[in-house]
C-alpha cells in the first residue's frame, strides 16, 4: 500500500512541477476586499496544493481522535461488561459450593435395607455305619449364616 500511496503522490507532483514549468505569467488573486496577490501562477499553484494538504491532514487527525472516542467508551463499557460477568461466575461459584456442601458425601451414607449374607465354608462329617460303606455329608451349620 506504501508503494501505491508513494506512486501517486509522485505521479501528483511530477504534473504540479510540469505544470509550473508552463504557467510562468503573473496572476492576480483577491483573498478579501482591498487585498490583491499578484504572483506567478505556478507559485499561487503549489501554495493551495499545500494548503489543501494540510487541511486533509488536519480533518484526517480530526477523524482518528473521533474514533479513539469511540473506541474508549466502547472499551470501558467491555470492561464494565466483564466486571459483572466475573462477579456473576463469583457468586455462581459460591451457590455451587454451598450446594456441594449440602448434599451427603458418598462416605458417609447409611447403607439401605439390603442385607448381605455370609455364609462360612460347610464342614463334612463323616458318618460309619456297621453295614453300609463309608459315606459323607456335606451339611452347612445352622448358626454361622449371619444377615446384616
């Protein structure tokens, strides 16, 4: 963009300074009532160039303060923005952690109705008998069944 903005303001000032070059006769100019210029044209010329420039100038700045208005209050109202958004998240928080609080932990519930049964090993008894061989019987003990 710098090259483009270099090539025509080059381009300007080569016409202006042909320009001059030409138009070399004295030129009367009236600024107000009872004032006259008298000055060759190609002078009175580059003078309103240069004037011209400095007012595009001067409303170019004018603009760019304009904007940084405009962008400062949109950035406080950002900030302000912010601000509420965090202490919203702030007291989010602390609704969450007082409902964390309120529930029961995992480790300290009662366990329910449900009942486990142990049951131990059986024992195997062994009964002899005068005419039959020998023969076992598993039989598990009625007292070490234990329910919760």
């Amino acid at each position: 963009m710098r090259q483009v903005n270099f090539t025509l303001i080059f381009v300007i000032c080569l016409a202006v300074v042909l320009f001059a070059i030409e138009n070399t006769q004295l030129v009367s100019i009236k600024v107000v009532k009872g004032v006259q210029l008298t000055a060759p044209l190609s002078i009175e010329l580059i003078i309103t160039l240069g004037i011209g420039a400095v007012l595009a100038w001067v409303f170019s700045v004018w603009t760019t303060v304009q904007e940084l208005f405009v962008t400062r209050q949109a950035l406080q109202a950002r900030e302000v923005e912010i601000e509420s958004l965090q202490t919203d998240l702030e007291r989010y928080k602390a609704e969450l952690e007082e409902q964390r609080l309120l529930l029961p932990s995992q480790s300290t519930r009662v366990p329910s109705t449900d009942s486990v049964a142990v049951l131990s090993e059986p024992q195997i008894a062994s009964v002899v008998t005068p005419s039959a061989p020998q023969t076992a019987v598993i039989t598990p003990p009625p007292s070490d069944l234990v329910t919760d």
